[in-house]
C-alpha cells in the first residue's frame, strides 16, 4: 500500500489541516522564550468588575517539536509550556503544558499501526490555538476554548490502533482510546473510552468511500451520571487535485444518559419524611444526526483548510454528554525563509442532552507571526479574540489575549509554534 506516512490514519476526515508545509519536517526542534502578555476579563466566576479589568504579565515559554521520519515509521513530539506572572495579581499566576507523541508504524506490506498519548494542564479559557504536526488521533474532550470557567483543567488522553488492507482496493481500520479529565470540585470531570472500526473502499484512484461503526462511554463522578453513545457513519474521500483535498462523513448516534437529578416531593410525602425534595434517576434515549465536511489545499509555502463537524461529546465542566458542532478554517503561510504567518478563525457550540440548559456557544479568532531576527533569534507575536454565551442565561463573556516577546530556536526554517 506504500508508505503515506499520517496520511493513511485520515479515511474519517473532519479535522483541520496541520500547521506545517511541504511535508514533515525532519528533526525536533526546541524553543524558549519571554514575551509581554495583556489579557482581560480574567476569573474563575467573574463578576461585573472582573469583566472589564485589564492584566499584564510576563510570560515565559519553551517548547519542543518536530517529525522523525524513518524508512517506515514517523514518531511527532509536540509540546509547548508557559508560565505567567501577573502585575499585582498573584492569585492569577499559573503554568500551561500541552504535550503530545504520535507514533506510525508500517509492520508490513499491507499494515500499519499507530499509538498516542497527550498529556495537559491548564487554566485559563484562552490559549494560542494551535493544529496538530501530524494526524490528530487523540480522544477531542478538552480544549481551552470550550472550557467557560478558568479553573484548573488537567487531561490525559492515549489512543492506538491498526490499519489493514484486506484487498486491492479495501482496507480496514479498528483503534481505541480512553481519557480522563480533572476539573476543579465544583465543575464536572469526566473519564471514559472510545472504540471504532472502519471500512473502505477505493472506487477510483482518487476517491475513497465506506463506513464506520463507534461505541464511546462517558462517566461523570460525583453522582453526575455516564453515558454510552453509539455511531455509525459513511465516509467519503477525493483527491480533488494534487494540492485540493475533500472529506466528508454523515450518519447518526445513539445516546442513552442516565443522571441523578433534584424533584419536589408531594407535600404529603414531605409532611411524613421531612424532606421537601428527593434524588431520582433521569434515563433518556436521544437520537441525533451527525455530520462532517473538510476541504483542504496544500501549497508550496502555506496550507489552508474549512470544516465543520458535528458530533457527541463529552462536555466542557458545565454541560456533561453534549451534541458539539465546530466550524472554522484555518491559514498558515511560510512567506520567507524567516517569516511565518498564521490566522485562525471557529466557533463551536454545546447542546446538553441530558440536562436543562441553554445551549453554549464560543466564537472567535486569532492571528500571529513568527519573524528570525537574526540567527537563532525569532520575534514572534499573537492576539486572540473569543465570545462566550450561554443562551437563556446571563452568563457571558468576552476576552482578548495578546503578546509580543523573543524566542530562541535553532533551525534553519522560521519558527511554527501556531
């Protein structure tokens, strides 16, 4: 089947292009830094003074990434760490580590396997976004943005799998992954796992179609409740040209809930226990579409993709199973050997389905540069603008984050940490 590197593991589509050009890059690369950072609207519960405060504070960070190709394997490291010290306000003081290893291995002519782990820890709802090096086979259960409270957040996540031509023409593909992410006391957390198996079929050279069975289980501590969500989906692939890509999935889930939730007793039962409430188990069966379409273009110094997905979810903290859509594009231009560009825009939103709240929606968008001075020496600088909603709710809020400041890297390529 040849050895396509990350490319193999795509057949479901759906996710945003990586952020490097022209191939892998060959090696890994660290970096370390200090930048001048401005946030506002930062709090775990904000009130209407927390909303429009402004903060300042200098910011460290230092990374390593890269690709390693081998004869028939690739293994990708990506891993970025911050620590922010605020003007005046200790209390908001903190580090952020996402970290990352992708692992591909050809063990024959016609299979390949796969292995990943990601390891995070964050506070804050508004981190530089960042695509992935490679394929992104991790469980998608935690990101910042969707995160509406700035509580600490831990995830770890791992996945592994293999991929089997059976034919000349089809291929399957069965992997499985767990998770667990760890909220502050009074947010949700949630552990769990997922499996999948997928069929394809090549009906041309450049077009590629089949289905896929998923079985994921959420559970939810501290009587929040589990989960098991049941997929099944067709995939459709093509090879538009040698730079167009289109994927697209469609199919349907089933979600069956189950949640401890407060009643009102009859006024005479509570005359007789003495309790005006009582605890009783919420079961629900939802059905639900799902959906997924990426088009992406690979050129010579930039890439660029679109997507939407939509599809079950864990939740964030404050909604436990979810419907999520997300849609976006994303653009990276390595416009000069010493100038890299990026801008990012999405959206997302959660629908409860197994609670009674409104629905929650994140808008926004970010752009940044990376610039070598001179040697090992790069200037680099982003901002990000976010909107959060909760509809029939007050809770809201709006927030921009930007920074300017050194990094030192070696590397003859310009700088892409975003």
């Amino acid at each position: 089947m040849g050895f396509g590197g990350p490319s193999i593991l795509s057949g479901n589509g759906g996710a945003p292009l990586g952020r490097v050009t022209g191939g892998a890059p060959l090696g890994f690369r660290p970096f370390g830094g200090l930048s001048y950072r401005y946030d506002n609207a930062l709090g775990e519960f904000l009130t209407e003074d927390a909303r429009s405060r402004n903060f300042y504070a200098l910011n460290g960070m230092w990374g390593l990434y890269g690709v390693h190709r081998g004869e028939r394997y690739l293994v990708g490291i990506d891993y970025t760490g911050s620590y922010r010290q605020y003007s005046g306000s200790p209390a908001r003081n903190g580090a952020n580590h996402f970290g990352s290893i992708s692992y591909v291995q050809q063990v024959g002519p016609a299979t390949d396997i796969f292995a990943a782990a990601g390891v995070s820890s964050f506070r804050y709802g508004l981190i530089t976004s960042q695509t992935s090096l490679l394929f992104d086979a991790l469980p998608d259960v935690s990101t910042p943005e969707l995160e509406f409270f700035d509580a600490r957040t831990k995830s770890y996540r791992s996945s592994a799998g293999v991929r089997h031509r059976l034919g000349e023409r089809t291929s399957l593909q069965v992997n499985g992954s767990g998770f667990e992410v760890q909220r502050a006391r009074n947010l949700i957390s949630t552990r769990g796992g997922m499996g999948s198996a997928s069929l394809s079929y090549q009906i041309a050279h450049n077009i590629r179609i089949g289905g896929s069975y998923g079985y994921n289980y959420f559970y939810y501590p501290n009587g929040y409740g589990d989960s098991n969500v049941q997929s099944v989906s067709f995939h459709y692939n093509h090879q538009l040209s040698p730079e167009w890509q289109f994927s697209a999935n469609a199919g349907g889930i089933r979600a069956e809930n189950e949640r401890l939730r407060q009643v009102v007793l009859d006024p005479e039962v509570a005359a007789l226990t003495g309790q005006s409430a009582a605890l009783e188990t919420s079961h629900t069966i939802l059905h639900r579409p799902t959906l997924g379409v990426t088009l992406m273009r690979q050129f010579q110094r930039s890439n660029f993709s679109m997507f939407f997905r939509r599809s079950a979810r864990p939740g964030n903290g404050f909604i436990s199973t979810s419907l999520n859509e997300t849609w976006g594009a994303t653009y990276g231009f390595t416009a000069t050997e010493r100038l890299h560009v990026s801008a990012t825009f999405s959206g997302s939103s959660l629908s409860a389905m197994n609670q009674h709240v409104g629905r929650y929606t994140i808008v926004g968008g970010g752009v940044g540069f990376t610039y070598r001075l001179f040697s090992i020496v790069n200037l680099t600088s982003h901002i990000d603008a976010r909107h959060w909603v909760v509809t029939d709710s007050n809770l809201r809020r709006n927030r921009v984050g930007a920074f300017i400041g050194i990094v030192i890297s070696p590397g003859e390529t310009p700088l892409a940490i975003w």
